[in-house]
C-alpha cells in the first residue's frame, strides 16, 4: 500500500533505480536456462517508455527465445505505468495470451 501511495504523488518513482540495485540486478540474476534454450509458453509485456529497462533490450533477449509460443506486447508507459488504460492493455495481452496457450 505504501508503495502504491508513492507513485499516486511521484509518477517517476519508479523511473530510476540505484548504482547498487543495477548491479545486483546484472550479478545476481543469471537465468538457468539460456534464452536458445527456452521452450515454454513466453509472454513478455513491454512498456515502451521504460527507462530503467528499454524496450531495445528486451526485444533483444526475446529474440532469442526459443518457444513457438512466445508473444511480445507493448504499450505506452514507464516501468510503472501510472494510467488505467495501459494497465487495461495490459491485461487484454495476458487474458488473449493465456487463452491462446491453453487451446
């Protein structure tokens, strides 16, 4: 609740991420499979505006994905999208996604 709080008064709180926290997240997250080697359902949700994680990187590494099902969905907004509207394509990507997967 606090947190939600704090993007309700700064829509940028969620915009810039520490020195620390960048690197622990480039040391410590190490996925156990490589991307060529991912076989599962994958659905990734982009935000366009994303400056702690852009969008260039993220098609990058979903390129790579080996799944016949895999989707990539974008929309506008920032890491944390702060309007109704994205959060509601948001979920029209993941509701068509699932439904799809599990025909």
């Amino acid at each position: 609740m606090e947190f939600n709080n704090l993007l309700k008064t700064d829509p940028q709180a969620g915009t810039l991420i520490s020195l620390r926290g960048a690197c622990s997240l480039v040391t410590q997250s190490k996925p156990d499979l490589k991307h060529e080697e991912y076989e599962k359902p994958v659905l990734v949700c982009q935000p366009e505006h994303d400056k702690m994680t852009p969008s260039y990187y993220t098609k990058k590494t979903f390129g790579k994905i080996k799944s016949s099902q895999k989707e990539y969905c974008s929309f506008s907004g920032a890491h944390f999208p702060t309007e109704k509207h994205t959060y509601q394509k948001w979920a029209e990507c993941v509701d068509s996604f699932i439904k799809r997967i599990v025909k």
